[in-house]
C-alpha cells in the first residue's frame, strides 16, 4: 500500500498522520506500507507515478487536493487500484474509491459545544482552503454554535494553506484580539498555528481529524476535536483490496457507523453540555436532525 500526502506532510498531526498511523497498525505480515510526501502540488502526479511504477497494490491519496492528479492517473492506469480521502470527483471510475467523511455532522457536534462553553459569545474558526468539501466544516460549525448560542458572532479566516504554521497562529491571535473565547479549525498542519495561540492565549481550542488534545498534548487547552476516522477508512479500503473485495465509488463514513464524533477528549465539557451533544447525535443518526452542508444553507458562513 502506498500513500500520497498532500502539502501538510506525514507529521501534520491531522489527518495525514492519522491515514499513515492506519496503515501502521495493519498486520505488517500482510501488509506493507510505505507514504511519499508531497511538498508542492507538481509533488502529486510524481509520487502517484513512482508508486505506479514500483508496482504497489493500493495507492491512497490524501485529500481534495490530489484529486486532479488521482483522476488523471486513473484513467491512465486502468488496472491500477486507488483510494482517494475528501474527494468523490473520481466515483464514477471503476478503480478509484472514494473515502468520504459527514465532517459537517461532527464539526456540528463541536459547534454545539463551542456554543455552549463561550463566554464572550465570540468564538471563531479558521480553514484550510474553501471548497464544497471543506465548507462543509464550517457549515457545520456555525450551525452548531448558533443552536445554543442564536446571538454568538462567529469569526472566520480562510487561510489558503494546510502548512502554515505561523499563519494559523496570527490568525487566531487576531480573533482573540477581537473576543473570541473558542477557536475550531480545519486546516491540517495550519492548525497546528492555530491551537498554540489558543493554548499561549489561555482559551479553548478545538481540534480537527484526530484526538488533537492528545497529539499535541493540550489536554487543558483543546476541549475536544471532531474525528474523522480516517486510520479506520485506510485500513478498510487495504483490507478490501487484499481479500479480493476492492469495490469503487463512494464510501461514507458518518456519525452512524462511527466514522466521525466528538474525539474522546472530553474532560473539559459539563455534563449538561455532553448531554445535548448526545441527544443531537442521537437524532442525526436517527434521521430526524438533518446538518446543513452547504453554505446556501448557512448565510452566517462568509468565507469565500
């Protein structure tokens, strides 16, 4: 198996690390693993060759962002198995799999909580990059924060870029200038940027992807994160492909089958907080809570 990372890197501590420590955790007597990184975006097309060439099984490229190049050499490589996370512009072709994620439905549940711990009534949220899959964080998020919180001003930058450390850091800083007492994100390393100023500041943060109060160990500082299992996507789809069981088009992971959640990070919640978090899930699962997805939907987004 063999993985392509975007721009953030392996050790992004989002979810390019958590698709790598998937592959890890496969049986190393079954399976072997191995990740190029990409440093820019002509990066793509030559890690997705070099894999292609070395005759790997499975290639799995993580996020959007890969998606031109993954199409394009999908319909090269007719014979060749791909995996692509975040982006299901590639569903129609017979060997890719698309690793799709409800990441409103999670960045929901955040939102409900950010809502209900902020104080100032102004919290904010920073994004890697605006698209359709990835406005559907912030979506999300604002949806949430205004069920609890109908007059709360949300803060919002859109950062163009998933490895900008010291970007992710001013921008938060500058939101904590203006009140805000909460800061999700989703923007990959960017966020990283992010959850330091939320931490040097003295105010919550909220991560993204993985359990990001135990991987950047702010366990009082990141109250909690909206997973998405993307360890749990990779190593399903390398399964598939060694069983015999590959199967193309879309795989969706949603708050009902586990593939995304508040991050078991929670010490910090009240419990009346974490009840209303439940009893919303419960109801999205059930069907008779629908989270907005796009920003028609959502007036208060305003990222463009």
């Amino acid at each position: 198996i063999g993985m392509v990372t975007d721009v953030g890197g392996v050790n992004d501590r989002s979810f390019n690390q958590s698709s790598w420590e998937g592959l890890q955790a496969l049986d190393p007597e079954l399976f072997e693993v191995n990740y190029l990184e990409s440093k820019t975006d002509a990066d793509y097309q030559t890690n997705i060759n070099t894999f292609i060439d070395e005759d790997y099984d499975l290639i799995i490229c993580v996020g959007f962002m890969l998606a031109n190049a993954t199409m394009e050499a999908a319909q090269a490589n007719p014979d060749q198995k791909f995996a692509i996370i975040d982006d299901a512009t590639c569903a129609d072709l017979p060997n890719v799999a698309c690793l799709m994620f409800a990441q409103h439905e999670a960045s929901y549940l955040v939102g409900l909580v950010a809502g209900s711990v902020t104080e100032s009534k102004t919290v904010g949220y920073v994004q890697g990059m605006v698209s359709d899959a990835m406005n559907q964080f912030g979506v999300g998020y604002i949806a949430g924060v205004l069920e609890t919180c109908p007059d709360a001003t949300v803060l919002q930058y859109n950062a163009n870029n998933f490895g900008d450390i010291a970007g992710g850091n001013t921008a938060a800083k500058d939101m904590i200038t203006k009140g805000a007492d909460v800061i999700y994100h989703a923007a990959g390393g960017t966020g990283n940027g992010v959850m330091n100023a939320c931490d040097e500041e003295g105010i919550w943060g909220i991560g993204v992807d993985c359990d990001q109060a135990v991987v950047l160990d702010m366990k009082d500082t990141i109250i909690t994160s909206a997973m998405k299992r993307v360890d749990i996507a990779a190593q399903d789809i390398s399964k598939a492909v060694a069983e015999g069981k590959f199967a193309a088009g879309v795989h969706m992971y949603d708050l009902s089958n586990g593939g995304v959640d508040l991050s078991p990070t929670r010490d910090h919640i009240p419990a009346d907080v974490l009840e209303k978090v439940e009893a919303a899930k419960a109801e999205i699962i059930a069907g008779s809570k629908t989270v907005p997805t796009t920003t028609a939907e959502c007036p208060q987004f305003t990222l463009k």
